[in-house]
C-alpha cells in the first residue's frame, strides 16, 4: 500500500512541476550561494549526492549515512544493512515508487522507503565487499549499479533479465550511468570508454579519444545530446554521431548537469562550478561563496534550485528577485553612490571609483584621472541635451559631452542635488539652488524679499509645469516664479529632515523622511508610517513603476507599495497597505548602506534602478522571480498524552487520552525561514490558528467526538498549499457515555420510580429546609462581597484623589472613562469627574493631542504597551510640562481590548534641571578650552623664559669678561713707553722693565685673542636665543591668527613647531628627542587646538621624564596614518602611569603632579573629541613610561565645516 501511494505521489508532482530553474539571463554570480558545514550544522562535510524524494525531502549521501534535510535543519539516518561494510554513501537514485537507492562505497547496495532499510534480494548484490560505484533506477524499475567489476541489473521477480558482472561487463570499472529518453542506459567506465545498453545487449561507443580517460558523470540535454564529464574534459555526443565533441579540455570535470532551461552545469575539481550557456563558461568559486572548489554531485530540485554537493559541504544556488550589476559585468568595482537615467537607456551611475554607464548589457567607464582627478563621485545628473553632470568628493562638478570634459567648476559646499528645469540645469550646493550655465554657477534669483537658504538639500524635482521641488534638512520647499512655500513639522510633515520628493502623475508630492512618507496634496500634509503598514520608516528614495506601485529604498531594504493602497491611507481610509518588503537574501544580496545618497530612478524601459555598496541594483517590475512551487506540507509525528503513536489514516484514542499534539513541517528550500503555516483541529474550531515560527500544535482537554487536524502552509511569495495535511481520529467516550450505559440507567430508574416516590416526598421537606439555609447564606455572602467592593472603591478614589501622578482610563475612542485629580487639574478642569466623557482632543491644543492619540490607536489595534514615554504638553500659561508616560491595552474578563490605561509623571523639574546641567556642561567646556589656551600660552611664556635665563648668563658672562680683562696692566706698559718716548730703542733693550715689554705684549695679545673669542661665542649664543624667542612668538602669533578655523596642513608641520618650544629645554634636561615619522598626511583641521593638545602632552613628556631620574630618557613623536584617520603617539619612558589612575587619567581636575590642575588632559581629551578625534592613553604602570596618542580623521570635522558630513549615511 506504502508503495503505491509513494508512486501516486511521484505521478502527480511530476504532472505538476512546471519547468523552473536559474534564469539564464542572470550572470552566474548574480545566483544567491549559500553553504552548509559542519560549522553550521551539516552533520559531515563530505556530499557524495544529492536528491530529492518525491514528499519534497532532500536527501543527502555522506560518509555518516543518509541525511534528510528540510530546510532548517539536518536529519541523519544511519543505515543498518547488516552486510553494509561502512556508511560512506557514494551515490543516490529514487525509484519511480519514490523509494530512494543508495550506494555504499565497500559496502554494495540498499534501499530506504522511508521507514526501513532493505537489501537488493540478490545475494550477489549484497558482499560487502563490493566496491560500490554508482546505482541508478531505470524508469522500468530496474535496478542498474557499477562497481570495479562492471555492469550489472537487477529486476525484481525476473531472474533472467538480471545479470552480474560474470555475465555481461565492458572492461574496467564502471563510474557512471544515465538512462536517456529513448531508454538506452549509457555506462561511463574508468579508462576503458563509453558504452550503452539498449535493454538486450551491451554496445561499445567507437571513439578511441575516450580511451584512458575516465568518465566519471554522464546526462542528456532536451535534444537527446549525451553530455560526458571526464578526468581531462567536458564532453558533448551529439545525436547519432559516432564521436564526442571536446568542448572544455585539460579540466577534470567530475560532474554535469542539464537544467529545466537547457543550460549545462558541470563540476570541476579545482575551479568549482562551471556554467556553459550560449558558448560560453564561466565559473563560481570558493571565494564567492561556494563550499569547495573540488565539486563531487549537482542536483536541480523541484524549485529551480541547484545544489552541490563537496568534500568541504553543502551549497546550493538559488535565484534572485533584482540582482545587483558591479565588475563582472563590466562596471567599476565597489560602491555604486547615486544613478540616474541615460537619456539612451539605461543608467549613469556615480561610483567611488569613478562613473559607469550601464544598460543591463553593455558597460562603459569613466576612470581618466585627467577627466576626475578624485575617483570618488558623490552626484550624477544627465540633462535633455546628453550632457553629463557628476560631483566629486573634492566639491568639483565636472561637465562633460561625449566622454570629453567640457568644464570643471568647484563649489564651496557638497553639490548634493541636481534637477533641470526650461532654463538650465539647476544645483542644490548645501543652502543654496544655483543655476549652472556659461561655465560657471550662478545664485537662483528668488522674488524680492525670499529667503535663499531653503536648508541643506538632498533632492531636487521639476514639475511638468516648471516648478521646483526642493527635500531639504529643513523640510520641503516649492519655488514657483520665484516664489518659496515651505512645509515642515509646523505644517504636519513628522520630520523636518526630506531625503526625497518628487510629483506623481496626479501631481501629488510623496516625500521621504526618516519616520516614513508624507503626501503634499491641495497644500496640505498627509503622514504614512510604521503604524499605517509601513515595513521600515527610514526612506531614502522613491521610484514609481508604470503598473501602479512605488518602490521604495529604505533602512530595511526596497520594499513595494500600491500607489492606489497610499494615497487611500493619506485620505484617512482604514486600508490594509499590504507593502510587500524585500530584504531577504532570496530578493537581494546586499541591503545595507554604506555612503549611498538619496538617489533611486527608473531608465526608459521602465526598470527601477538604486545604487548598492556592491554596485548597481535593478528591478523588473514586470518580471522578477517570484516562487511558484507551493510546499509539501508533512504531519511528522502524533504525540497522545505524552506518547508517540503512528501517524495512519485513522487514529482511535481511548477515553482519557484527550491531550494531542501534531507536529508538522512544510517544505521550500527558497527562503525556508519565511515559511508560513496554518492550522485548525476540524470538530473544535473553524478558523485556522496562524501557526508562526512553531511547527507543532497541542491540544488538551478534548471531549470525546470525532476530529480531523488540518494543517496548510504557504511559501516566502505567499503561494499556500491548501491541500496541506490532514489526520482524522476518534475520542471514544468513557463508558459512563455510552448508549448502552444510558439505557441500562433507563431500566434501572424506571423500577426505582415507584420505591423512590416515598423517599422522595419524605426528603422534599429535608431539601426545602437545606435550601432555605443555603440562600441565607448566599444573602450573607453578597453583604460581605459588596462591603468588600465598596472598600476597594473607596481605595482606588483615595489613590485616584491623592496621587501626585496622573492615572487615567479611556474607551478605544480616548474619551476618559476614569481619571485622577492630578490629571483634571493638568487639564485646568476642577475635578476628576468632569474629565468623564471627554478626549485630550476637546481640551488640548491639536499638535500636544496628535502623537497621544496615535499612540493609543496603535496599543488597541496590537495590545502592545507603551512604556516610558516622554511627551511635552502645553500648560494654559503657555510654559511646556514634560510628562514621563506608561499606558496599557485595558481588557475585559474575555481578553478583549476595549480601551487603555496610563499612568504620566510630572518630570518637568528634572527636564529643567537637566537643561541647566547641559548650560553647566557647556560652560565647563568653555573653561577646559581656555585652560587649554593658557596652558599653550604658560608653555610659551616657558620657553620664553627659559631662553632668556641663557641670555642673561651669556650677558654675565660677557660683562664678566670684560671686568676681568687684564687692560690695567696694558695701561702700565703704555705709560712705560709713553715715560720712555725720547730713549725707547735704549730703554727696550738696556732697562730691565722694557727689555720684558716685549715678552708682556706677546702674553697679553694671546689672552686678549682667547678672551675676544670666548666673548664672540656668548655674543653668537646670545644671538641665537633673542631669535629663538622671536620664532616662539612668530609661531604662537601665527596659531593665534587661525584659532577656530579648520584648514589644510602637513601634520608634521605642525609637530614639528611643537618641538620647536621645547628643544632648547629637552636638551638642557638631557632628554633624547626621536622622530618616529611613519608617514606624513595631510588634514583639515584647528591647527591652533591641535597645537593647545600637542604642546601639553610634550610637556608631560619632558616632566615625567624629568622625574624619572633615567640616564636614557627619551622621547618619541610617531605619526601614523590608517583607515582614513591621522595619530600622533607621544612617547617617553619617564615615571609612567599607575594601572589604577589610567580609567581617571582624563577626569576633569585629576593631576598626578604636585602643581598640577587637572585640566590639561582633561581639555585635551574635550578638543580631541571637539575634533571629530580622540586622546587616548596607555602605561605598563609605574616607572614603564606612557603613551598618549592623537586621532583625527583627514577630513574637518562637522563641528569644523561648514558643510555636513556625506547626505547618505549607515541607518
């Protein structure tokens, strides 16, 4: 009976299983890859092969057994064959019974019907050890299997058309077989060529090519073409010929397969996946997501998917809904930034490295450095002319015509938008809408009186009638005739941030916000949002196809919704949007956001085009893949009170065994996680019980009856298989129940009737009294019950007349129903019973009311709480009181929302404290700052003086000199000549005195030129100093001069005039000065903060050295750079920090030294961060030194430029 259900099986999914498989218009890495090991659960690494059973179980050969996989998780089923010698399956087949034939590798052969295990009854079949190679089930049911021995058949209960290896073999071992559409059984062998049978005799194909070469896998295509994968080349025997064709040479290929599109799959043993599609290969790897690069099996499924088998895992391809076009398809490689339509198809795409155009088929690139110097583009535009628009990274907009660059113009701030109108192409340049014409921007001229600055703007629109659409950080703007009308939260938008606008063909104007969309219509704002149905509320672009939908870029991925649906919730119509999102990796590879803008646009056939982190994403709004192929749904198991019972046609229960669980799965392999299923018990209840992510159900308590559980389930693309699964059973009655058991209660009370008359008029007086007690009792326990109500009315009016806070409970309109004093008074009423009846909309200004009441709407339409809310109200005084509020669905006893209730917290006090605390924040950072200052100017004044101590010891040295030179004996010696001036020839050699002048002036010359050249070094010293003093006050006048200003500089510049201060004082202290510069980059910055941070980690350097008492202290400033960031490490080996001071080192007032004041690392710490940075420190502890470094980003800060950072960023 099994069997013949299984083929009934089989005939009807093979008379319903449409030809699906991979598109072959797709490139092959356009397919979704995803594998399994055993790191993800796949009980063994190794895959043998893969099939498919009838029921939509994929079964797997490992070297563990069988494997049977639904798509979440791995079942292994061991084979218990006791001739079996081993588990290593090599090989798989399903029989037209549904059963599944398997291989064992020295173990011969076996069969699984899904319960048990059973041998070829053949005895010849079953020594294990048989080499097993390879099994096959004809379509006539014949068993075909290959071993090193040769060719053999088994058919059951027909002994002379079975044969073994003795009977009938080709020479070799036989590797593969395949059975083609006229029944011929082809037999690929191991050296020895390629054979077939035709089912009386064996046939020997005559090419001798095929000689030496093993072919190890063998299919056909639609055509009746034998495809051979061999141990040197794929292979294609083309109808009647006599010889194979070669048609991939010197590649092992160990596997081949033709899919439900004729396309030929095959597997290599080093280059992974090959594809052989209109002439051409191409090949899928381990390095885009593959197991191996060595595949052993492939496999197509009833849903199009491939699956490969490896010695490494499990992989299996599926389709894409919108692939994403990058370098295999001849675009630039990486991110895709913004798009817009080519006026000749296709799209323009600005890319990080550089611009391509792409039409789906054909790609061209824009990579000159001479035509874009920064590779980086930002913003695309093509005007109705041709000409092409592009922003760069470096704030330039380069025009060009033809691939030539007609001019290049630079702008102040980022050009982030780009439109055309009747006149020119128009610019958003941050604030600002220019006009670009005659080579060069030229400001919008608004009417008189109209303000320029529309907020920084992301996306620009014109109208068929020429007016202009700006989505601006400060909302929505139109300019008409140069006139501006402004929409923000003022005017009802939810956001004042617009990432996008544009006009819909009803002249509706759909903008994006990061809290959902809002429609300008007849001047008036209209919000849709997460509660409305939206699956994600972060929208970043909007694209409207031509059957009516709006596909929609957000924080979640694109997700599509009917205009129709949209425009229905805008007018206030309670519709069901039904958006559909598609953020799984069945729709898209890739749905994060790296530095995307907000672009999206649709090309002129109609396609929807977005830029992606992995290159350009497109939709086919008229056809993308949608899964067509409702899954297999399976009771599994049947648990009664606890125990497994079988799971048959007709299941009977006994009395009291009236607790049942089902347990059930559904099977799709694409998107399996997205499954969904639904259940009821048929003879309990009627509508079916949405069954989430569980696979089982369980009911208890059942009363006896006759039931059936029913149970369908619907794949990711909502196509449900409402046959589904089914199980009748009986709950028999306990015999207190039973027919038999009533009529014999019948008989018996018929002959009691007469006895019991008496007994009954005697014990009516006995009732009549009982009765009159128990209703005495019952009066007495209503007095006590209403005595307690009434006690507990009186404490919920104490608490409700009491309570500082407000409490309060509303009906599903929000009207009150009950509330506290406080919360009467709040509202200016003068008690709590006046509230009764009334809404916050009656006593409210509407824009306190709006966001309340939609909060309540959504508790009452999901039962989910609302905790801990801030909202701000309006007090009749006009001050703003901040409220801290919970509120809950309020249930009846049957579970029914019928209203809320909340409870709000007067917070205003701390809201206002904490705004004071901000302004003493604030102030603290002012004063940081300035400390920071003075600590630069104190280092200044340092230097200064210590320079001017060397100039005033050279000067005492020099004076000092001069005191001491020996000139009074000079003036002796003259006036000895000057006495002598008549007789000095006699006196200079006869007198004693003058003979020793002589010798006098030739000493007195020599200490006069020792002392001239002593003093001519203090002089030149003292030189030195008075201009080194000059230098420190140039340079600190200088970063005086740009303080609060970001500009372009050499980092080391400015490290370097940070040493220039302290060198005279390091080698005074004999500290050792190294520059470490690694690299020299170059960013935008505060030069003079940057200084302020520098000059006071050197001078903690100096210190800690100082204090060290080494003989090697040392100092090192290292510059680095990396991953778009600069650092500087300031280094000594002086006393270090202890380990319990490094979590406190940059608290404010925390100093280590003596005259220390705590605010210099501190402020440092407060600058670095100021500067889009960070300070950090490190020491090995006491005595082991200290490093603190400087990291800054190469680009200014926001709090530096003015311009924002990138419009698009990570949501």
């Amino acid at each position: 009976m099994r069997a013949a259900w299984l083929g009934l099986v089989a005939a009807l999914l093979a008379a319903v299983t449409p030809a699906f498989a991979l598109d072959p218009a797709k490139s092959i890495r356009q397919f979704n890859v995803q594998s399994w090991t055993r790191q993800t659960g796949l009980p063994a690494d190794k895959i043998g092969d893969v099939v498919q059973t009838p029921d939509g179980f994929i079964w797997l050969g490992t070297q563990n057994g069988l494997v049977r996989f639904d798509g979440l998780e791995f079942k292994v089923v061991p084979i218990t064959l006791p001739y079996a010698g081993g588990q290593d399956v090599a090989k798989l087949s399903i029989a037209p019974d549904g059963a599944l034939w398997f291989a064992i590798n020295r173990g011969g052969f076996g069969r699984f019907d899904g319960q048990k295990f059973s041998p070829i009854d053949d005895a010849r079949f079953q020594d294990p050890r048989i080499a097993a190679g390879t099994i096959l089930v004809g379509r006539d049911g014949a068993i075909w299997t290959g071993t090193v021995n040769g060719l053999n058949r088994w058919v059951k209960d027909r002994p002379a058309e079975s044969f073994y290896a003795e009977s009938v073999q080709p020479s070799g071992t036989v590797l593969a077989l395949h059975e083609d559409a006229a029944g011929r059984m082809w037999v690929g062998t191991g050296g020895s060529g390629l054979y077939y049978h035709d089912g009386k005799s064996l046939h020997e194909l005559r090419d001798e090519s095929l000689r030496g070469y093993s072919t190890v896998a063998l299919t056909s295509d639609a055509r009746g073409a034998i495809w051979l994968a061999t141990a040197r080349s794929l292979r294609r025997l083309a109808p009647g010929a006599e010889r194979t064709e070669v048609l991939l040479t010197e590649m092992p290929v160990s596997a081949v397969l033709v899919d439900r599109q004729g396309v030929v799959w095959f597997g290599t043993t080093s280059r992974g996946l090959g594809r052989y599609a209109d002439g051409e290969f191409t090949f899928l790897g381990k390095a885009e997501g593959l197991a191996s690069d060595n595949v052993f099996s492939l496999f197509e499924d009833r849903e199009g998917s491939l699956w490969v088998g490896t010695p490494e895992g499990l992989s299996q391809l599926t389709d894409l809904k919108f692939p994403i076009f990058s370098k295999p398809e001849g675009l630039l490689e990486g991110s895709a930034i913004a798009v817009t339509p080519a006026r000749a198809g296709g799209v323009w795409a600005a890319m990080a490295s550089g611009v391509s155009y792409f039409d789906g088929r054909r790609a061209h690139n824009i990579t000159d450095r001479e035509l874009l110097p920064n590779p980086y583009q930002r913003t695309i535009f093509e005007a109705r002319n041709g000409d092409l628009y592009v922003g760069d990274g470096d704030r330039n907009i380069h025009v060009f015509r033809d691939d030539r660059l007609l001019y290049r113009v630079h702008t102040e701030l980022w050009p982030d938008a780009m439109t055309e109108d009747h006149e020119s192409v128009l610019v958003g340049v941050g604030w600002m809408l220019y006009r670009l014409r005659e080579g060069g921007l030229q400001p919008f001229e608004f009417q008189p009186g109209q303000d320029p600055n529309l907020g920084w703007i992301n996306r620009l629109y014109v109208n068929a009638d020429g007016t202009i659409w700006a989505g601006t950080n400060s909302g929505v703007a139109r300019i008409r005739d140069g006139l501006v009308t402004r929409w923000s939260p003022a005017q009802g938008l939810s956001s004042d941030r617009v990432h996008f606008v544009f006009v819909d063909v009803d002249g509706a104007v759909w903008a994006g916000l990061p809290t959902g969309l809002a429609r300008i219509k007849d001047e008036r704002v209209a919000n849709v949002r997460l509660a409305d149905g939206l699956p994600d509320q972060r929208i970043f672009a909007i694209v409207p196809d031509e059957v009516g939908n709006f596909w929609i870029s957000s924080g979640r991925g694109v997700f599509r919704a009917a205009r129709e649906k949209l425009n229905a919730i805008a007018d206030g119509q309670p519709v069901e949007l039904g958006a559909e999102l598609f953020g799984g990796l069945e729709a898209v590879k890739f749905t994060d956001r790296t530095d995307q803008g907000f672009s999206g646009c649709r090309s002129n056939d109609g396609r929807i085009w977005f830029p992606n982190p992995l290159g350009v994403m497109t939709i086919d709004p008229t056809k993308y893949f949608r899964n067509p192929i409702a899954p297999p749904v399976h009771l599994e198991q049947v648990r009664v009170n606890g125990e497994e019972r079988p799971v048959t046609e007709k299941l009977v229960l006994q009395p009291g065994e009236n607790r049942v669980e089902f347990t059930f799965t559904a099977l799709s392999y694409i998107a399996p996680r997205k499954l969904r299923a639904r259940y009821r018990l048929h003879g309990l209840e009627e509508e079916w019980v949405d069954a989430g992510p569980r696979r089982s159900a369980l009911y208890s308590r059942l009363a006896p009856g006759n039931y059936t559980f029913q149970v369908q389930a619907c794949n990711a693309d909502g196509v449900w298989n409402t046959t589904g699964a089914e199980l009748s059973f009986r709950l028999l009655p306990p015999f207190h129940e039973t027919g038999w058991f009533y009529a014999l209660c019948g008989l018996v009370s018929l002959a009691a009737v007469v006895g019991g008359h008496r007994w009954r008029v005697r014990h009516m007086e006995v009732a009549r009294l009982k009765l009159q007690a128990e209703r005495d009792l019952l009066e007495t326990k209503v007095t006590e019950r209403t005595a307690e109500l009434a006690h507990e009315h009186a404490l919920l009016t104490t608490l409700l007349d009491s309570s500082p806070d407000q409490i309060y409970f509303k009906d599903t309109e929000s009207r009150y129903l009950k509330a506290s004093q406080a919360r009467a008074e709040a509202l200016g009423l003068s008690s709590s019973g006046a509230l009764i009846g009334r809404s916050d909309a009656e006593l409210m200004p509407d824009s306190d009311v709006r966001a309340a009441l939609a909060g309540e709407q959504e508790i009452i339409r999901t039962g989910q709480p609302l905790i801990g809310q801030v909202e701000v109200e309006s007090e009749q005084a006009g001050n703003k009181r901040w409220l801290l509020t919970s509120k809950m669905p309020l249930r009846n006893k049957a579970g029914e929302i019928i209203g809320t209730f909340g409870i709000s917290k007067d917070i205003t006090m701390l809201k206002e404290a904490e705004a004071k605390l901000i302004e003493a924040h604030r102030q603290l950072l002012v004063t940081s700052r300035q400390a920071g200052m003075a600590e630069v100017a104190t280092s200044v004044l340092h230097n200064v003086g210590n320079v001017l101590n060397s100039v005033n010891v050279s000067a005492s040295l020099v004076s000092e000199k001069m005191r001491n030179a020996r000139l009074d004996h000079l003036e002796k010696a003259v006036a000895m000549l000057q006495a002598h001036a008549g007789d000095l020839a006699e006196f200079l050699v006869s007198d004693p005195k003058g003979r020793k002048l002589p010798e006098f002036f030739a000493l007195l010359s020599s200490q006069l030129t020792a002392e001239r050249d002593e003093i001519a070094r203090e002089l030149e010293h003292l030189r030195k100093n008075v201009d080194h003093i000059k230098e420190v006050v140039a340079m600190q006048q200088s970063y005086a001069k740009v303080a609060g200003v970001a500009e372009s500089m050499p980092l080391t510049d400015v490290v370097d005039d940070a040493l220039r201060m302290y060198e005279l004082e390091l080698a005074r202290h004999q500290i050792t000065l190294d520059r470490d510069y690694q690299a020299q980059p170059v960013l935008r910055t505060d030069r003079h903060k940057l200084m302020q941070i520098l000059v006071n980690l050197i001078q903690n350097a100096k210190y800690a050295c100082k204090e060290s008492n080494r003989p090697d202290r040392k100092i090192i400033l290292r510059v680095t750079q990396a991953d778009g960031r600069a650092r500087v490490a300031v280094v000594d080996n002086g006393i270090g920090i202890p380990r319990e001071s490094l979590s406190r080192i940059f608290a404010h007032g925390y100093t280590t030294r003596k005259d220390g004041h705590g605010f210099g690392l501190h402020s440092g710490a407060l600058v670095a961060k100021e500067l889009g940075g960070s300070l950090t420190a490190e020491s090995g502890g006491a005595g082991e030194g200290a490093t603190f470094t400087v990291e800054l980003p190469l680009q200014a800060s926001a709090g530096q430029e003015s311009s924002p950072p990138p419009a698009a960023s990570i949501s």
